[in-house]
C-alpha cells in the first residue's frame, strides 16, 4: 500500500486519536486515548515521508526545517481537522508529530470542566494560568475559556501562539490571533506589542521564557486579563517556576506581584475513562483567596498544598482530590485513578494486589 500522509490524518480523526506519530524506518502510529497503536504494519520510507510533509509545510517552516532541522507548524486538511505538527530529522531521516485540533473550540460545558473556571473569564484583570504536561489538554481549555469570553463579552482579544491552534471567529470580541515565526519574532515582542494594542484579553500561548513572564505579570497588573500556560504538573510548583525564573533580587517583589495579579491556577492531566471509550481531565484549582494571597507574598509555597485542601468551599481542589471524585463517580477505575495520584498511598487501599502489581508495571512502562 503506497503511503498517504492525508489519508492516515482522516483515519486518526476517525479514531478520535489525538496524535498521529510518522517516524521514518518505523510503522505509523497514533496516539488514542493515552495509549500509542500501530495504524499499519508497513514501514515508512524516508524520502516518501520528507517529499509529503515538505508539500504540507508552509515556506516559513520549511526555510526553518532546513536551518534548525526541526520546525512547528499548523495544517488544515480542509473538511477533516487542523492539527499542530512538528516535524525533525532523526537518526533514520524524518519524522513529525501532527497533534488533532478539533474545528471549533469546544465549550467548558462539553469538556466537563468546572463551573468556576467562567468566573475566572469574568475577571477584568489579572493572570490566569492552566498547566500540565505536554498532550494535557491545556490548548483546549484556554480555548474554550477564550470562547466563553468571546460569547459572553465585547472586548478584544489577543491571543500570541506557537503556533495558531484553534481559530476563533468573531462572536461579540473582536479578535487578533498572532503566530510566532509568522506574524511576530516571539512571544515576549507581540506580548510586548499588545500592551499597545488596547486589549481586554491577552492570551499567551507559553511562559517559556523569563522576559515573556515579567510582561505577562505586568500585563495582568494594568488592568489586562491574561491567560497563560506551563509545563508544570501542581499549583505549588507553577508559582515555584515563576518566582524562580526571576533574580534572586527581584523575588519578593515578584511574589508581592503575584499575590495582588494572580487569580487562579488550573493544572490538569488527562487521565483515561473507565470504559476505555476517551479520557476526562483531571483538575486541580488554585484560588488566589487572601490566604492564598498571603503566602504567596510571603512565599510558603510549601503550604499552598494545605489552603487547597482547606479551600473546597470556595471552590478549590487539589489533584488527588479530583482523582478522588472521578474514581467514586465510576469515571475512572482506582488504577487509573493510582496512577495518577501524587500521594498514591492514599489510593492502595482501593486496589486489590493485583492491581496494583499491575499499575506499579504500567508506571515502569512510562
């Protein structure tokens, strides 16, 4: 069978596969609900592989493949889906990862996500941060907050990706999507630039960098709404990257910044279902309370554990409590939910030996 690049992308949203990985010398496989699966047993040639995806990639992402020998960009296969792709040279020639973007954004309410997060879109100012690892399902959320705001409020938007995922149409927000190595050298000069540019709403695509940081948290102190992300797994540990990311002698009056700017914390993993039919995610939610504001000023990030756990009532939640709640509700089974667990001792005792023999081995697998 010749090889087809567009008709393994149809064949990965068919699958409802969320990446679909090309290595050349290797079997094409996707990504579905968290486990990779071979899609067919015929390896893929190099030069059949470099010729498809250089007929995908736009002049800018090609020009760069050549100089840096990797390149990120979008791809819309009009009808079917635009994916994130990024593609490298390896060892054996080629290879690329298309992550699937769904067409439209869906909604908080179709993602199952809590109903506080509105009421941080509702906010006029300040920093709202959603984190996780790679493939945590962060892109999604933004975009679906992004939506809610879009539907909900007039303003301008401005959102400053790597690259553009999701596409938002104009509802009651006028708004201005920026790509990085496109539209703009990086984060840190469109974000630069926005403050300029008269916005409501900032969305930042990743805090990669400590001069995109500082003007985020400067952004949100002005008066600017702004969402941004990181590859952290925990609240304590978001606010510990940040902080850390700035000199020793600047530190207290970051922390004083966050404790006044910072609105919420959401950091998530996507965990998958009980019937093996998709993945949930699994939220936990920091709330800059004035407890929260306190130690944040004060750093005793080692406490922010502690205010979350004390902080159900007004809607805060910690990981492993999240983790909790889907197992109890039948959505995830208590390996999944061990798994996942950031105290997993606290989940042994829903596991019989064999399964947790069994999720032990699966956690050695990764």
């Amino acid at each position: 069978m010749a090889f087809d690049l567009q008709e393994l992308l149809k064949e990965t949203v068919r699958r409802d596969a969320s990446d679909l990985h090309l290595v050349a010398s290797e079997y094409p496989r996707m990504r579905r609900y968290g486990v990779l699966e071979v899609i067919e047993e015929e390896e893929i040639d190099n030069e059949v592989l470099s010729e498809q995806l250089m007929m995908l990639a736009p002049r800018a992402a090609q020009r760069e493949f050549e100089r840096y020998d990797q390149a990120d960009f979008a791809y819309e296969l009009e009808g079917v889906a635009r994916f994130r792709v990024n593609m490298l040279r390896h060892i054996n020639g080629v290879a690329a990862v298309f992550r699937t973007i769904p067409a439209r954004a869906l909604t908080l309410e179709q993602l199952g996500m809590p109903e506080i997060l509105k009421s941080f879109c509702r906010n006029a100012n300040g920093l709202v941060l959603v984190t996780g690892k790679t493939g945590s399902g962060k892109s999604t959320t933004l975009a679906a907050m992004i939506d809610f705001i879009n539907s909900n409020v007039k303003g301008h938007i401005i959102t400053i990706e790597d690259p553009i995922e999701f596409v938002h149409q104009r509802k009651r927000c006028l708004i201005s999507q920026r790509e990085v190595g496109v539209h703009t050298g990086s984060f840190a000069n469109a974000l630069r630039s926005a403050l300029r540019e008269d916005p409501d709403v900032i969305l930042v695509g990743e805090l990669r960098d400590l001069e995109t940081m500082r003007l985020a948290v400067t952004a949100a102190e002005v008066g600017i709404l702004v969402f941004g992300t990181l590859h952290t797994n925990s609240a304590t540990s978001t606010v510990d990257r940040i902080v850390n990311a700035f000199p020793a002698n600047e530190q207290s009056q970051v922390r004083a910044m966050l404790a006044t700017s910072l609105r919420a914390v959401v950091s998530q993993q996507l965990v998958r279902k009980k019937e093996g039919d998709g993945r949930v995610a699994a939220i936990e939610l920091m709330i800059n309370t004035p407890a929260v504001s306190n130690l944040l000023r004060e750093g005793k990030t080692e406490q922010l554990e502690t205010a979350l756990q004390g902080g159900a009532s007004q809607g805060m939640q910690t990981m492993d409590s999240a983790l909790k709640s889907l197992m109890e509700r039948g959505v995830i089974s208590p390996e999944e939910a061990y798994a996942h667990a950031f105290t997993k001792a606290n989940f042994e005792q829903y596991l019989t030996p064999e399964e947790k023999d069994r999720a032990e081995a699966a956690l050695g697998g990764h």
